[in-house]
C-alpha cells in the first residue's frame, strides 16, 4: 500500500499540474509557454494537458482536487507570490489526500 508522500507525490500532482495548466492557459488566457515556465513544464506537455492528453489515473485523480484551492495557487502563481502558491497546493494536497503533512506550509 503507497505512503500518503508516495500517493501525493504520484497522483495528487501530475493531476495538480493537469488542472493548473488548463486553468491559466484556458481561463486566464495564459501563453503556454508562460504556463510552462509558471509550472516548470515543456510547452509540450502544456499542450497536451490543454488537449485533454494525459493518462486515466490523472483523470481519475482531477475530480478530487479542491477547486478553490486550485484558484488560489494559479491567483497567486501569476502573481508571482511563491509562498501563497505553496500554501494552497499544500491545502489542496491535504484535501485530496485527507491526512496532515509533517511538511505542509502554514
């Protein structure tokens, strides 16, 4: 059975990443290129978030991600504000995988 660290670090972010990508690019109107570089991805793999190009673990993974947390982190990401993004991914980590982290940002 995974870890909670091996569950967050295997499914909560490659599907984190996924939706974070559509949002910027999609909602914000965000380059891929800048998402790429905001997310520390490949335009590549932007455009194949943004084209629904992933595999059925990250899609099954999407619908537990916290929405408002995940527009909390792409707010603050934009803005260049680190620690706030920390924090909500931090948020939605722990939502997604219902424990308390030894690691997580206050």
């Amino acid at each position: 059975m995974p870890t909670d660290y091996e569950i967050a670090l295997n499914e909560f972010m490659p599907a984190f990443k996924v939706k974070a990508a559509e949002i910027l690019v999609t909602k914000n109107s965000m380059s891929q290129q800048k998402a790429a570089n905001l997310l520390g991805l490949s335009q590549a793999a932007i455009s194949k978030y943004i084209n629904g190009i992933y595999s059925k673990s990250i899609e099954k993974s999407l619908v537990k991600i916290d929405d408002n947390a995940m527009e909390r982190f792409v707010h603050n990401i934009s803005k260049d504000n680190g620690i706030a993004a920390q924090r909500a991914i931090c948020k939605a980590c722990q939502s997604y995988n219902k424990f308390n982290c030894a690691i997580m940002i206050k």
